[in-house]
C-alpha cells in the first residue's frame, strides 16, 4: 500500500477543518471523502443493493466489517456502527414529491421518482391539488398515528423529531415530476405558469420546514440555522431560466433558515455548472460540490468564500487507478494554497466500487503534495 503517516495525517487533517477549512493554521488541505454505505458490497465482496433500503441488522453487520477493514488501511472507523432500533423510528411523513402527486417506483436496483404531469393541462390541475394540500399541509404531510407515535418515541428513547434541513433541489424536482424539455419550454412558452409552478415549489419548501421546526420543538428564535440542496438537473437550465425559476427559492429558504454567516448554504450539482456559477455566486453558498468538469480555479473565482467540496472525479475514484487519483489530488492541491478552503472529496457522488485503498492514495497525494507553505 501506498505510505501514509495515519496518525499525522488525522492530527492534521483535524486542524484543517477549522473555520470551514480556511484556517490560516490549517497544516495541510483537508480530507472530505469519508465514503458511503453503497462501498460496503464492492469492498467486501458482498452482493446487495446500493440504493435500495437495506435491513437495519444486516447494515450494521456490513458496516462493523467495512469499518474493520478501513481501520487497517486508513486508520479510521468511517461508517455507522449504530442505528435507532426499528421501534424507535418515527412513520414516514409525506414528501414533497408528494404534495405535486409523484410517486417512487422501484426499477432494476434504484428507485426513481415518476412524472405526475406532462402538459401545461395537467400541470394546472396538479398545481391547484398542490397549492391546496400547502393550505393544509399539516393534515397532509403528517400520518395520522403521528402524534401517537411521536409522544411514544420520545417518552421511551427520549427522541424528538428532526428539523428538515435539506431537499431535492426545485430544477430537479420539477423536471422529475414534469420533464426535462417540457419545464425547459414552459419557462419559454408560459412564463405565468412556470411562476406559479416555482412559487408552489417553494411554499411547500416553506412550510415543510416551518412544519418540522414545530414538530421537533424549535421556536424562531432556539431553531437551528442552515438549509442544503440536491440539484443536478439544474445545469439544464441556462442563466435565465434558472435566475427566474430556481434562484427565487432558495433566496428565500437561505434568507430565512440560514441568516447568519456561519449558517450553512450548501449546494450539491455534481453536473457540469460553470455557466451558472455568476448567478450561484449571489447565494454566498457556505460550501458547495459542483461536478468534475469544473475546477477549483473556475469556482473559486466566483466563490472566494466557499469552502470547494471537490474536484476528484467519482469515476476517477470508483476505477480505483491510484497512479490516476494522484495525479488529479496533486492537481487540486496546486491551486488550494493562495485562499485554502478546499475540502478534498469527490466532485460529486461515491459510488459502489470506489475502494478503501483509493482513499489511502487520496491520503497518501494530500500529505505529500497538499501541504501548505507555512505549515
């Protein structure tokens, strides 16, 4: 295996993650790759599916093995190795998707979710069951043994609801539940509609979130701070249409949950961003991981306080070619020193098949060419 100081590397990379890895004190770029659950199977050889639900006894098992093995090879324990028994697991609310009648459906081994419309017709009687089901979301999102459920949970675990701090992202969602060229002409063809379709986007947001808030205990003023969002297809979208449709939303779920500077901003894309970075750039994202046809020279110029969540390519990391991982680390790492805030990860998803000898060579690159001059 490729040298690595284990016990230095994680001293150091500790004190990198400081002041959201802009540490002037930082001794080296800091690691943001701790994998995910869908690596167990490659890793130990094991058959299953990534992205289908796994049983709560059985992920445990693999991730105690998984864990075994990543402490050998990189000196650390990197997946959960403790999950609320299953009695203690609040019902599932409703999600968003739902509120705009989408459903999930189960094909090959991923699930996916399915259009509920497919023209301006449809669209408007769908809005209108939306804009009514946010009217009541209450006794729309939550089950009706919830309370029930809730008070009982809480009595025996001491556990509370969580606060909905992240989402699918509303270019995504909405080309999901409409489809990509039909969202895309609609922005173009009916500018109205397209606006009433955002604004109910973001009302559900809105209120799922204030909803949540209530139900996990916070008042306005003891509610934590910070909001995420997933939302690869909006590279779909040119500068306008998403200035028009996206950028309104989540202005206002930024403006209201994240209002202080160290309140995160966070955005996920792992597709190709660069024309929308200009328009990106006004959200002041707190950290973002953009796909691997950007650099961090790219984002950085446009974000200078963003932390870079990035810019390894997943399918550089999942073919598991360390001479090929090095090299682009080595390349990253070149250009972090002037303003550091580089989180070294993967532009984008880690997928099954990346393995824990990838994250040694990932390791190995930050400690022999990430380290920062004054360090």
């Amino acid at each position: 295996m490729l040298d690595v100081d284990l016990d230095q590397f994680w001293r150091d990379d500790e004190k990198s993650h400081a002041e959201n890895c802009f540490s002037p004190a930082a001794p080296q770029v800091a690691l943001g790759i701790r994998m995910s659950e869908e690596c167990v199977y490659a890793e130990l050889g094991e058959a299953g599916s990534p992205w289908l639900e796994t049983p709560r006894a059985r992920r445990l098992e693999l991730n105690k093995r998984y864990n075994d093995k990543a402490e050998a090879i990189v000196g650390r324990r990197l997946l959960p190795e403790w999950l609320p028994e299953e009695d203690a697991v609040l019902p599932p609310i409703r999600g968003i998707h739902e509120i705009f009648g989408g459903q999930y459906t189960v094909s090959g081994e991923a699930s996916w979710l399915m259009p509920s419309c497919g023209n301006p017709e449809e669209l408007t009687r769908v809005l209108e069951l939306a804009e009514d089901r946010i009217r009541n979301l209450r006794a729309f999102i939550l089950p009706g043994n919830w309370a029930k459920e809730k008070r009982r949970i809480y009595e025996q675990y001491g556990i509370n609801p969580k606060p909905f701090r992240s989402i699918r992202g509303p270019v995504t969602l909405a080309m999901s539940l409409y489809g990509v060229e039909n969202l895309i002409y609609l922005l173009i063809d009916a500018p109205d509609l397209a606006a009433r379709f955002s604004q109910a986007i973001s009302d559900a947001l809105f209120g799922m979130a204030t909803l949540m808030d209530e139900e996990a205990g916070y008042t306005p003023d003891n509610r934590p701070g910070g909001f995420s969002f997933n939302d690869d297809d909006c590279c779909l979208l040119n500068e306008a249409m998403y200035r028009d449709f996206a950028l309104p939303i989540l202005s206002r779920m930024f403006e209201h949950w994240s209002p202080k500077t160290t309140d995160v901003r966070y955005q996920h894309s792992d597709s190709p961003m660069g024309h929308l970075l200009p328009t990106l750039a006004r959200l002041k994202f707190t950290g973002c991981n953009f796909g691997p046809t950007l650099t961090v020279q790219e984002i950085r110029s446009h974000m200078p306080q963003t932390r870079i969540d990035g810019q390894l390519a997943p399918f550089t990391f999942m073919r598991n070619d360390e001479a090929a991982i090095i090299a682009e680390v080595k390349r990253d790492c070149a250009v972090a020193w002037p303003g550091r805030g580089l989180n070294l990860s993967t532009a984008g998803s880690i997928n099954n098949g990346s393995l824990l000898t990838s994250l040694r060579a990932v390791m190995h690159a930050i400690q022999r060419y990430g380290r920062y001059p004054s360090a």
